[in-house]
C-alpha cells in the first residue's frame, strides 16, 4: 500500500460567543477572526504537508451564532486546496438540519458532509482510502452508535469519523457516549473523534496509537491552558503515526496571587505581574487574589483589571483576600464575637472528623462574614 498522510482537526466552534464576562465587543470580534484565521491556517497547512485529505470531526462552528461571511470564506478556502478532499462529520454544535448550513452554503466539490446519524463510506481509489463517518441531526444524542459500526472495506487503508464522549466510567451522556475499549474492536486503521478539547490518543494493546482527539485548535475558556493542535496522522504499511503541530494564537492563563503583605492596589499589580511572567502580553489571563489583609482593607478590583489590561489582552481579577483576624485571639474573648469564634471553631472540628470538605469550607467562610457583621462592616461574599 502507498503511505499516505491526513490532516486531523476538531472542536473550532467559529462564532463562538464566550461565556466568560472577559471581552469587550471588539475584542470577542477579534478573537473569532482570530479562531478563523487559526483553521484557514490549517487548510493551507494541508496542503503544504501534502496531506491527502482533511478531517473536520464536528463543531466547525457554532450553529446558531456564526456569521455567513465566514462559512463562505471557509468553503473559498476548501476550494483553493481542490483535489485535496476535505471530509466533515458535523457534531453537536454544528449539527446537520435540512436546509441549515451545510446543504445551501454552496460547499465546493472536494467537500463532503455526512448528513446521516448512520454511517455512510467514501472511497478513494486513488490513495487507496476508505472514510467512514456519520453526522449529528441534532443537538443531543445519547446513542453510542459505535456499536453499530460495521466496515466493508476489503484493501486499503480506513479511517472512522466519529464526534462523541469517551467514557471512562459509566456514566450518561447526550453526546454519543461510548467506552474507550470499544475502540479497539472496529477494524479500522483510524478513529478520527471530535467533541472533547483536549488532545488524547487512544493505544491498543500492544502500544500502538488507534484513535484520537485533536483537540481545539483555539483556547476557548480558562478550561483550557492545555497546548492546542491538529493532528498530522501519516500511514505506512499498516503502521499509524499521530503528531502534533501547534497552533494557537493567544493562551489562557490562571493564577494565585497571595496579597497578605499588601496594602494598596499598585502592591496587588506588582504581584500579580510577577505572578504572571510566563504569560504573553497577548494572552487572556485571570488572577485570584488571596491571602489574609488588613481588616477593613479593600482592594478596588475595576482599578486593578484596568491597569493589568494594560498589560493584557484580556483581564479578570477576583479578590479572595480576607480580613487578617487573629482567630485563637479573638476566641479568648468574653464577648460576642469570641462567643461566635467558638462555636464555629466546634463546627468546623465536627466538619474535620466528618471529613465533609464542603461543610467546612462553609464553616469558615462563615466566620469570616459574622466577624465582619460583627465589627460594622459590610460582608463580601468570598
């Protein structure tokens, strides 16, 4: 057989619109030329690694939010790779629907969508590759329709298109869940999945790799630090090869900025860069405040993600500092508020020996408010 290699890539979701309260109007619009420009980058990539054929495995975009300029900038992309073929099984987020993007955008001759829940099959004569792969018709779908596979190819080399959730345990999901070991019984030379974020490769039994998620090309929340890539799957005589090449034009970075031994806001700026040295001045990035401060100290967060969005793309600052009490101190008090320490010292003990994580996490969070109710301030919640 002639070795062959294919471009693999997943989970773009293009015109997505960000959960995170983190950009301003013109900086979401950026960041989606940006998750655009990433994936036409791969269509040229494609190309140049001389690819015989591109895989998107669901999520190109996002169904109910992505512009049609740039799905038909996209289709002139695919175009200008023709004969390279391009194959895409549509996934959760970008499911097919009669009529919807993918039957009247006008998608050039060298891309093919599966439209079907089952699974349909292409065949390359020319590289001696058969395609597989079936589609989303609808947001949710809980059937594992793995176990329905079955291929007819008699030569060549095959590769599955699969969009769904690897289960590690059982659980339910409505992404087409399916177990990892179900992988290895498909007879194919490939399962190219799409869903999940982060890159993995499934191996057999004898090591050796047979399935993988690409991952997001982009990072698409805080979620998502992990480095970000398509997969260049070469085939030789029966032997598959999975490499990463990066991608990615910006990063998302979080942090844990200990503040006890500051007392104003250019402390906490100070901190907060020299927490995040590692972090371009093009990234997003979050810092948690922490520690414990000055009681009645309050740190204005607008003026601190003002100045630190000097430094960044894209800022989010929490304060999760608390008021510095001297709790053993406070609790010799013959007072009320050492009456209150007491009490919820006991409780967070009884939470300690009940190993109740969250109880006490309560607990102490609860002193923190009473004492601050105590002494006439205004409790934050933490």
């Amino acid at each position: 057989m002639t070795d062959i290699k294919i471009v693999h890539t997943s989970d773009l979701h293009l015109g997505n619109y960000f959960s995170e309260s983190l950009f301003t109007k013109s900086q979401l619009s950026k960041r989606n030329r940006e998750i655009l420009e990433t994936f036409i980058g791969i269509i040229h990539k494609t190309k140049e690694l001389g690819a015989g054929a591109l895989l998107i495995t669901g999520d190109l975009f996002e169904e109910d939010r992505v512009r049609s300029a740039d799905l038909h900038r996209i289709a002139e992309e695919l175009k200008s790779i023709d004969p390279i073929p391009v194959f895409i099984s549509p996934g959760n987020h970008d499911y097919y629907r009669e009529n919807g993007y993918y039957d009247w955008l006008g998608w050039p001759d060298n891309v093919h969508i599966f439209r079907s829940r089952h699974f349909d099959k292409i065949v390359l004569d020319d590289i001696n590759l058969t395609i597989y792969g079936n589609a989303f018709t609808s947001p949710e779908d809980p059937t594992d329709y793995l176990h329905l596979f079955k291929p007819e190819h008699k030569e060549g080399f095959s590769i599955l298109m699969y969009h769904g959730s690897a289960m590690m345990v059982d659980e339910k999901s409505p992404y087409r869940p399916f177990k990892p070991e179900m992988l290895q019984r498909l007879a194919v030379d490939y399962i190219a999945l799409g869903h999940y974020h982060k890159r993995q490769i499934f191996k057999n039994d004898s090591g050796d790799p047979i399935a993988s998620y690409p991952g997001s090309p982009e990072p698409l929340n805080f979620g998502e630090a992990h480095p970000h890539s398509f997969n260049l799957v070469s085939f030789s005589k029966g032997d598959v090869k999975v490499e990463y090449i990066e991608t990615g034009a910006r990063a998302y970075h979080s942090f844990n900025v200990d503040c006890s031994n500051c007392s104003t806001e250019q402390n906490v700026i100070k901190a907060c860069k020299e927490e995040a040295s590692e972090a371009s001045s093009g990234d997003m990035v979050k810092f948690n405040l922490s520690g414990m401060v000055d009681i009645g100290l309050k740190f204005d967060i607008e003026n601190i993600t003002d100045e630190l969005g000097q430094v960044f793309f894209a800022v989010q600052v929490f304060d999760r500092t608390v008021p510095g009490y001297d709790f053993e101190v406070i609790a010799e008090e013959e007072t009320a508020r050492g009456l209150f320490v007491r009490r919820l010292k006991e409780l967070i003990s009884e939470a300690e020996s009940e190993d109740d994580t969250l109880k006490r996490k309560k607990l102490e969070d609860a002193i923190i408010y009473g004492l601050q109710a105590l002494d006439g301030l205004s409790p934050e919640r933490r």
